[in-house]
C-alpha cells in the first residue's frame, strides 16, 4: 500500500545488448548517464543471465540479472564507467560482447514522462517499456 501522500510512481525500462553504442561508447552507460544529469530517482543497469542460465536470450527484470551498474539519491556505483564519468572503461567489464542489457530508471510518472524523449532519441530501435510501479524510499 503506498502512503497517501506519495507520488505515483513509473519505471522505465530499456532493453539492449552489450554491444549497442551511442558515440563510440556504450548505449548502456550512456542511458545512464542520461539519468543522473537528470537526477532521476534512480537507475541501474542489470546484466540479463537468461540467455546463460536457458531462460532465453531476450528475458528482463531485477530477478533475472546482476547489477552491473547504477545511481540512486546517495550513492553511484561506478564499475565500468567511461573516462568521461571518470572511470575506465566504456562498458562494465564482467559484460561479454552482445550480452542482454536491461536498464531501469524509477521516478515520478511527471519525470519519467518528461524524460522519456530524451531517452526514445537516444536509444532509437531499442525495446522501452513504460509502466506504473510502488517505489518507497526507506
């Protein structure tokens, strides 16, 4: 049950490969990024085990993947992040090449909705789901 005076709540996710890129870098991150300029509530990237585990190649959700990487209201993980962001690399480095990515961003329905076309341009032919969630901040 959410409280009373707690605003609807969205969560965007966007489905992609390891291997997708945005500038020479990976889409993934990228996304991401896309997210944190934008103090977005919250965004982690998950690497999808069920094209390794037999539960198929195109399968998502947080029960499914590993966070690989992500940012909330206090902390950023930064494995993998481009020398841009201050990390190293382009793409979390556990990730092989092609592997199924699934990114979720949480926020107000009025963020997610105004955010969404920032991330419908950049993502171009990438699957994004849009659906109405409870999320509480503990």
């Amino acid at each position: 049950m959410r409280p009373a005076d707690a605003p609807p709540m969205r969560r965007l996710t966007v489905m992609l490969r390891s291997d997708d890129r945005a500038h020479l870098h990976s889409l993934a991150i990228e996304v991401l990024a896309l997210a944190k300029r934008a103090n977005m509530a919250g965004a982690t990237l998950l690497e999808d085990h069920g094209a390794h585990e037999g539960r198929g190649a195109h399968g998502h959700g947080a029960h499914e993947g590993r966070g690989a990487h992500g940012h909330g209201a206090h902390e950023v993980s930064d494995a993998g992040e481009g020398p841009e962001q201050g990390g190293s690399s382009t793409r979390p480095r556990h990730l092989g090449e092609g592997a199924p990515l699934t990114v979720v961003i949480v926020d107000t329905s009025d963020r997610i909705s105004s955010f969404f076309p920032s991330i419908a341009d950049l993502a171009g032919a990438a699957a994004i789901e849009v659906d109405d969630v409870s999320a509480y901040r503990l």
